[in-house]
C-alpha cells in the first residue's frame, strides 16, 4: 500500500532511494539519527481535538521543546462555539473552516515565540476520530494554489460542500447504523470486518445520513476526509489518504486486509437510500464507486507511517519551514495517544481522561466477546491492534457535577471526595448527561441508587454526587473491560486532562485493583504521540521499510522509564461487591430507560 505523495517528493524519493542503494547504504539523511543535540532536527505533532489545536515540537528523543495552543471557544469566539462545535439535539457538527483558521494562528502565536520552524524535519497530525470534513468539486485545486500573502481562511472559504462536519459528538444516525447493519448481517459481521458493530458517530453511517438527506451537498462533494487528513491535507497542499488507524473508525474499511471494504462501501449507499434521495443514478454499483472515489479510491488509506508528501510553499514562504519538512500520514487522537505513551507493555490498560474517557490497549488478537468496543490498527506495529472503549460522559460531565455540587473548583471537588467513604455508603450514581456510548444510551439523564437499589431523587449528602459520578464511571470502564477478551490487567497507565488530578487516580486504583501510572511529561499525550510517529515516519521513508518504534528510537532512554507511579490500590474489597449491584444497575437502566420523580434524571 503506498501513498499518492505530491510530485516533487516522488521525485526526491527516487534520487535517494537510488543513491543509498547503488552506494550500498541504507540511510543518506543523517539528519534522521537520534541526536537530541542542540542544533539536532525537531518534530512536531498537532493535536486537533474536541476544543483546541495544540502543537506539541520534541526532539529525535521525544523531549518536550515547545508546546502552543489555540482554543476554540476562546480564541476564535466568531464561531460561537461551545467546547468546539456545535450540539443540536443529537446532531453534533463542528465548523472545518475553524480548524483551517485555527492551523495559521497557532503557527503564528508559534512564530511569534521565536520557536525555530526551520528545524522541523517532519510533522503529522492527531485529530479528534470520526469526525468528517468534506471537500467541494474543485477544493484540491485551490489547496494547491496556496498564497502565502493570504490567510488559509480566505482561501479556503467556501470550499467545504458540509460546512459544519459531524463530529465523535454524534449521536444522530440511529437509523442509517441499523441499515447498514441489516445490510451487511448484523453487528458482529460489521464488527468483524470493520472492527467495531456501527456506531453513529462513526463515519460511514455519517456519510449515509449526508446521503440521504443532504443530497445537494452530497454530489457537490469531491472528497470526503477524517479530521486528521483534512489538517494533513492542508499541511501537503492537496489530498492526503487517511491512515488504517483512524480509517479502523469509519466502519468503511476491512480492519485486517487494511483498505476500504467494497461491502461496507455498497451499503452506504444501498438501495433504502432511494428513499427520499433527489439521486438520479440508479446503478448501485456506479453509486458505490462514485462513493469509494470520493474517499480517494484504493490510495485513499494508507498506512500510518507512510509520508504522504512534503510540506506546502504557503507554510515555506509564510512561516520559514524548511522546504523538506516531511509530512507523515495524520492518525486519530486515541492511536497517537497511545503512541505518546511509549513503553506500554502487555498488561497494561490505558485510560485517557478528556473531553471523552477512553480505555484502550495493545493485542495481538482483533476478537472482542462483547460487540461493543473498537478494534483498531495499531499505528506503529502493523501487526498489532488496539482494542477500545470510548465514554463521552468525560471531563466535561465532571465539570457540570463539580460545578453543581462543589463550587466549581477541583480543590473543592477533591474536598468534597476525602469527606465520603469508598464505596459512597452503598449510593450508587449513573451520569449520562450526554447520551452515552458505552452503554449505549441515546438520551441525557442522571439515575441515583440508594444502598437498598431503589432509585432515589437526590443522595443523602451533596459530597456523594462528587464520589458518585467517579465511581459510577469507572465501575462502568471495569464492567466493559471484561468483554474486551484481553489478558488481566497489571496496571493502569492514565493519560490526558483528568490525570493531573490524583483524587481521580486513586478511585481508578482501588476500583481496577491495579497501580496507576502517569507518564513523566503529563497530560499531552496524543499531540506527542503524533510528534513520535513523525520520527518513525521519517524512519522508515529513510531506510525504504518498515522499522518498529523502538529501533525507530534506538539510542534514546527506554521508553519505560516514562512512567511514574501514582496511586496504590486500596478498600478493593468494597468495589467487588459494588461491582456487581452496578453491573446490574445499569443493566435496568439501559433496559428500563427512566425512573421517574421529583429531581430524577437532573443534576
Ligand atoms: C473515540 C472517540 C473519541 C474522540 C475524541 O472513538 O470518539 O475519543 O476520538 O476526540
């Protein structure tokens, strides 16, 4: 599988390909040796998530140069977002033209820093998964005519056919998920091939929704892209692939072979979608694969340590890149997060506590028992998976909570936990106030549980909501661990926002009965993770194959030494019992649905 990189890299490719090999050498680019010396070469790695755009530069080693953000909300306040996009009911979208704009001001604020662009041999991107940007006949021509006179945002206004891209947010395609379900033979069939059953955010069953009911819009369309290879895109100055690891969360493509599945492609656009559709084709296969090139074709996914092209002039001229910035395929978040964290061992489970909670971890093996959960390719080991489960109860609904009930501060949230007993005096608390994905639970509502099951308005103690919404959640990661079909977890490694907070980090310990650790650099972990698969990209594009991570970072500390031990678990005994009641507490509520009464189901 190989990337359409731009002509001019093609170019540069062969010349040094050609050389090494009639010199009898592997590597002609010195420059790619691990020397995290002064004048050595830097990468950078952009992290494009639910609410900001950060930039995260380290050397060949994975040390920490520079770090510079841009928050959506705050910093681009014309597009009236709200934690980076926008929620309608559950349709959750965000601006493509704000992440466009978001790309040149942060590399500005960089600039304006004094932070030396001219030393970045290569860049890749993480973006928040599923989420689709979708290009107009004739956006690829203006993106390679790029003028660095002119801001991105002007020359790109106008060049999205879907202004506002479905984000993870998502939760609106109920509908198109079970027909493309129905259509293929069920959950576990799409699971097996695509390696997730659908899900509404994923975004092949997104795409079906545009389908149907933005026809328009739909054949204006020339390419449809990820988050992450839409910033990619951008970066190279024409279309980039999507990469296998964020391509494992479309439910469009065949996780094993590793390219686009002609099954899940046909479905998308299968007959049902006559339905109310202005199309005129009627050749169902003609549909399919007017569908499969608008996601680039066969060289549309590639895989995730592939170069996909040098760095556009817009960024030489505008900002001082060096004209051979190497631009490696962008990844989505949670793979680059795992690749941030370096040094996991079987074992190990990740939880990454953000704007959405994950729970994810390496195998060899793609089978899941449950049929809820994601398998996704692993993006630096091709013959690796991660397994994943993803919460959108995350930091925002502990923010709402702690706003609620402890004066919106995380002294007084923590506070608020040490005045509690584990296990919350029996009060048991299930927070959906986004409509959640694992359970699937499509409406917002909070339940609460007295020690005797039955449900109640409010507990006892305004400090038990704070206990109960950590232990509800985490109780729930457990309960779905199970079904994941992985080797018993030896310890926690926890990432992202809510890691700082070691309150959080001891509940997750006595729940998991396992150590947590955090890595040494702190909480940005996919931002560096896309920083590291850009030193592996350009790796193996030196050496013309495939090399694994760890000889990618040969010379440097072993990456094992990253992580620090943060909380020992404690009170266990308390959550083996609780384990079960919950177990079968949101079983109830996820057949049941709601209780009602005076406060039920509000915060
Ligand atoms: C993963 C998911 C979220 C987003 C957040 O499946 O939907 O974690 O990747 O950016």
């Amino acid at each position: 599988m190989s990337a359409s990189p731009k002509r001019p890299y093609e170019r540069l490719q062969r010349v040094t390909g050609a050389l090494s090999r009639s010199m009898g050498i592997i590597s002609k680019n010195t420059s790619a040796k691990n020397e995290p010396s002064r004048g050595g070469p830097w990468y950078l790695g952009f992290d494009l998530s639910s609410q900001s755009l950060k930039a995260e530069v380290i050397d060949s080693c994975s040390t920490l140069v520079s770090s510079v953000s841009v928050n959506f909300d705050k910093d681009l306040p014309d597009y009236k977002t709200t934690s980076g996009g926008y929620i309608n009911g559950l349709r959750a979208t965000a601006p493509s033209l704000m992440f466009v704009e978001a790309l040149d001001l942060l590399l500005a604020k960089m600039e304006a820093r004094g932070v030396d662009l001219k030393r970045v041999e290569a860049m890749s991107v993480s973006g928040q998964q599923h989420g689709s940007v979708w290009w107009k006949t004739g956006s690829e021509t203006r993106l390679k005519k790029l003028d660095a006179k002119k801001s991105l945002k002007e020359q790109l206004l106008g060049t999205f056919s879907v202004p506002n891209g479905p984000t993870w947010r998502d939760a609106s395609t109920e509908k198109e998920c079970k027909e493309i379900s129905n259509a293929i033979g069920g959950d576990r069939k799409v699971m097996d091939l695509s390696g997730s059953r659908t899900y509404e955010r994923f975004t092949g069953n997104q795409i079906r929704k545009i389908y149907l009911e933005q026809p328009e819009a739909y054949i204006a369309t020339e390419r449809i892209g990820l988050i992450s290879s839409m910033l990619t895109s951008v970066l190279i100055g024409g279309y980039a692939p999507i990469d296998v690891s964020d391509g494992s969360g479309m439910n469009l493509m065949n996780i094993r072979a590793k390219r686009w599945s002609w099954e899940l492609i046909q479905a998308v656009v299968s007959h049902d979608a006559e339905k109310g559709s202005a199309r005129k084709i009627s050749d169902w296969s003609a549909r399919a694969q007017e569908l499969m090139k608008k996601l680039g074709g066969r060289t549309g996914v590639v895989e995730s340590y592939n170069v996909v092209g040098l760095i556009d002039n817009y960024f030489v001229k505008r900002y001082g890149f060096s004209p051979n910035c190497r631009i490696v395929a962008g990844s989505g978040d949670n793979p680059c997060s795992l690749v941030g964290l370096r040094g996991t061992r079987g074992g190990d489970v990740i939880i990454s506590l953000g704007t959405s909670d994950t729970l994810f971890a390496v195998t060899e093996n793609p089978h899941m028992l449950a049929v809820d959960g994601h398998v996704m390719v692993n993006p630096v080991d091709c013959s690796t998976y991660i397994k994943m489960l993803c919460f959108k109860n995350g930091s925002l609904t502990r923010e709402k909570v702690r706003a609620a009930f402890a004066g919106g501060t995380w002294e007084g949230f923590n506070a608020a936990l040490e005045r509690t007993r584990p296990g919350n005096d029996g009060n048991v608390g299930i927070y959906f106030l986004d409509p959640e994905i694992v359970p699937t639970f499509n409406t917002s509502r909070i339940f609460r549980f007295g020690p005797d099951d039955r449900p109640i308005g409010r507990f006892p103690n305004p400090d038990q909501e704070i206990r109960a919404v950590l232990e509800g959640h985490f109780l729930s990661m457990r309960l779905h661990l199970e079904g994941m079909s992985l080797p018993a977890t030896k310890r926690v490694i926890a990432t992202g926002g809510g890691s700082q907070n070691p309150s959080i980090l001891q509940v997750i310990a006595n729940i998991f009965k396992v150590p947590v650790y955090v890595h040494k650099d702190g909480s940005g972990s996919a931002g560096l993770g896309a920083a590291i698969r850009a030193v592996h990209g350009v790796k193996c594009d030196t050496l013309e194959s495939f090399v694994s991570i760890d000889q990618a970072m040969q010379g440097c500390p072993d990456g094992s030494t990253f992580f620090r031990k943060v909380a020992e678990p404690k009170n266990t005994h308390v959550y083996d019992k609780l384990m079960k009641r919950y177990g079968k507490l949101e079983q109830a509520v996820v057949l049941v649905g709601m209780y009602d009464g005076p406060n039920y189901g509000k915060l």
